[in-house]
C-alpha cells in the first residue's frame, strides 16, 4: 500500500512553518566540497531521518543494507522518526553524534537549508562524481531541489498529484471520461452532486481549502503560476495565474452549495488518513490527491470501480493535459560533518543508483525521483499508478519554489484562501495585492 506517513508528515510540517524556529544564518559549515576525509578507509556516518511507520523502517533498513553491500568499508547509523525541528538543531550543534546526511520531507525548508549554510552545495561532488542532475533527475525535482544556485539537496522518491473519480458514479451520470480542462471539471463536479436537503448524498468534489489536500498549491499547479519576479518580489499580484486559480476555487465552491453548506458538510466527513475518507465511502465523487491514495483506497476495499487521471488544465492550456503538482522527500549532507565525502557516496547512492531507487520506490510506493528509475521494467505497481510516474516525468509539471523562509509565503497565500473561499474578503485584485505585500515584508525580514 502507498506510502501514508510520509505525506501526513510534511502536511503536518507545512502547517507548523510559520512558528517553526528553523535554521539560523549563524549556522557553522562551508557551502562546496571542501570535503578532506578518505572515503576508502573504514568509518561510520549518521544518517537521520523521518520515516517512523514499521514497513517505512524496513525500506530503509534495505535501502541501507544495499548500500553496504556496495561500500563494506562505510557504515551508516540510523536515527529514525526524527522531525526538521530536531535536524535543524542537530546541524546547528554538530558533534560527532550529529547527523552526516539528513532526509526531510518538508521541500518547503530547501530554502532555509541551503541560504543557512546547513547543508553544504552537492554541485562540486556531482561535478567530481560525473553526474549531470539535469540529465538525472525530472526537471521538477531538480527545481526544488536548489536555491539561488545552490544545490543543497537531491530528490529521494516524491510525490505526484492527480486526479481520482468513481468510474461507478461517472457512468450513474452519463460522463464517459475524466475531465481534462477546468471547465468540464466544473460541469461534472455539478452533475456528480446529489443534494440532500442542506447537506448531500453525494458531493461531486470537496473544493474547500480546509479539505483533504486543496491546497492552493495544489490547485495552482495546473495554471504554471510564476510566484516570485526576477527582483525576488512576490509576483502573486500580478500573475494572471492567481487570479485565474483563486476564481477556479471560488465558483466551484458556489456552485456546489456555498461555503457554509460545504463546511457543515464537511464536518460529517471521515478524516484524510482513515479508512472512511470520503472517497473510499463515496460520499465525494472526485478527489485531488498524491499518488499514496491508490493504496489506501484499495485497502479499504471500497464498493466502487477507481479510476486515475491527471488534474484538468485551463481551457486555454489545454496542451498541457498531463502535468500536475510535484514534491518529495529530499536529502543532503551536513556542513558540518567531518565524513562528507562518505557521506556523498552515501547520498549518491540513495539519489542517483537506479537499482537503489526502484527498490526504495516499491517498498514504499512513492514515486522514483530519477528519470531512469521512472522508465525502470522492475518498477512494481498497480497500472493506474503509472499516471504519476507520467506527471513525474512531465516538463510541464510544476512546483513551489523555495524561499529564504522556506514555505511561509505559502502559508500566507493559503491564509487569504481561506479568507477569500469564506467570503471574509471580497476584493480579489486587493486582497492579492495586500498578499503580496505580506509576503515581501516576511522574505525581507528573514534575510
């Protein structure tokens, strides 16, 4: 089954950024290789991580244990089911019990990592390694993997985001395939809904902000959204994109009974992780989600025929059907580790090793985060899932990109969503604009 932490996990981690105390630029360490140790003599490396639940341990526990078939001589110690918070103040420390290579789920922090110095830039030992990442990894992964030229981390697996509907209901209601443009998304959302006094029976999708992964960057991914200008200002006032998304959302929450119809609603609903999610039950007839939902639908054993598609695109980019929204779990070294050169064939290992990154994607049913991995025959997995390894390896697919404060202008943009969805703010074009505010005073308050 798909992989469930993981996601709750950096969720969980997005939510807690605005108040997290993360990295500070006064952390110790050298940005570049600078690395001096012989990674051909006998030496252990800490390796700390997130991942918690019993099969998550046993991926890594056999990740770990190809790499030391590979490399007998380098020893790695694990620190698992450890949060960014307790990372970051690990790389702040150092020590000889401090991490050497770190993993984190949160790609929102890549900024912070790599702006702090934390982590040191991978650049100079790919260069010395020979391994071009453009060539290696998909050009989505590569972005959120840096940070004004400063590669500080790599992908290990992600996370791709599609479309799930009831094939059953679609059939109920006469619709024959899944939606590809936003316009026929609104039209089937409306004919999948089956009111029921001021609730539903059926509700065609949830389009709340405060629902299960309508995220704004979720929901904007579709429209290529530029979120910052070439001076580093927020751009979310002047992009068309944000207009675009956040009118989206609105009308689909209007037209599907209202903010408040919704929320009560809503309210009724199973939580995100559980077997009653509402669209294992069939209480909602389409769901925005990552690949780890296949998974955990089919663990339910729901009375309904699933089907997988990529999100609609804008009727005017009708092209780029196929795209979605990208993240993932991402790796790098400390700059403070006195090992990094072993440490690098660690992470080279785990990163770029075809072999090592099938594997680690079929135990934990994650998408593989390097292109030959993606096209890799011994890749296991249910055919629907393939629509992820598809919007993986689609250059039209995007992300959010990262910041010196690492994911807290995303958390302002979803704050204003919430405001603009509830009808709190009524003002698009000034409430975007007093957003964008916000966010330039909040990135310039962090340099």
């Amino acid at each position: 089954m798909p992989e469930v932490i993981p996601c709750a996990a950096r969720k969980a981690a997005f939510a807690a950024i605005a108040s997290l105390a993360l990295l500070t630029t006064a952390c110790t360490g050298q940005s570049g290789s600078g690395a001096t140790d012989d990674a051909s003599k006998d030496t252990t490396i800490n390796f700390w991580h997130a991942w918690s639940a019993p099969n998550e341990v046993k991926a890594v526990r056999t990740l770990i244990a190809g790499f030391e078939k590979a490399h007998p001589n380098i020893h790695v110690n694990v620190v698992g089911n450890v949060t960014d918070d307790k990372i970051n103040q690990a790389l702040r420390s150092g020590g000889d019990k401090a991490p050497d290579v770190i993993s984190s789920f949160t790609t929102n922090n890549v900024g912070k990592f790599c702006s702090s110095g934390a982590l040191v830039d991978l650049n100079p030992f790919f260069k010395k390694s020979g391994i071009d990442p453009a060539a290696t990894f998909p050009k989505t992964m590569n972005e959120y993997t840096q940070f004004d030229g400063d590669r500080c981390t790599v992908p290990l697996l992600g996370d791709a985001y599609g479309l799930y509907y009831n094939k059953t209901e679609f059939k109920k209601a006469g619709i024959t395939s899944p939606p590809k443009t936003w316009s026929e998304f609104e039209a089937d959302a409306k004919k999948l809904t089956i009111p029921d006094g001021d609730s539903y029976k059926q509700l065609g999708f949830m389009p709340d902000y405060h629902g299960w992964e309508t995220t704004t960057e979720h929901y904007f991914a579709q429209f290529s959204p530029t979120y910052f200008g070439t001076d580093g200002k927020s751009d979310i006032a002047k992009d068309p994109a944000f207009e675009q998304g956040f009118g989206l959302q609105k009308r689909l929450v209007d037209e599907l009974g209202g903010f408040q119809k919704l929320e009560k609603y809503r309210s009724t609903l199973g939580d995100e992780w559980g077997a009653k999610h509402p669209f294992h039950t069939g209480q909602v007839a389409m769901q925005l989600d990552g690949e780890w939902r296949l998974g955990m639908a089919l663990a339910a054993q729901p009375n309904l025929d699933i089907g997988v598609a990529p999100l609609p695109v804008p009727d005017d980019r009708a092209a780029q059907y196929g795209k979605g929204y990208i993240t993932g779990t991402i790796t790098g070294i400390a700059a403070a580790s006195r090992k990094q050169n072993a440490a690098w064939e660690f992470v080279k290992y785990i990163s770029t090793d075809t072999d090592a990154v099938v594997g680690f994607s079929n135990d934990l049913h994650n998408v593989p985060s390097t292109l030959a991995a993606l096209k890799s025959p011994k890749l296991t997995y249910d055919p629907r899932f393939k629509t992820f390894l598809d919007i993986a390896a689609d250059p039209d697919s995007t992300t959010t990109p990262a910041s010196v404060n690492g994911g807290q202008y995303l958390v302002t943009i979803q704050q204003f969503g919430y405001d603009y969805e509830s009808g709190k703010v009524t003002d698009l074009k000034a409430g975007l604009e007093k957003t964008a505010a916000q966010i330039d005073t909040d990135i310039a308050q962090a340099k």
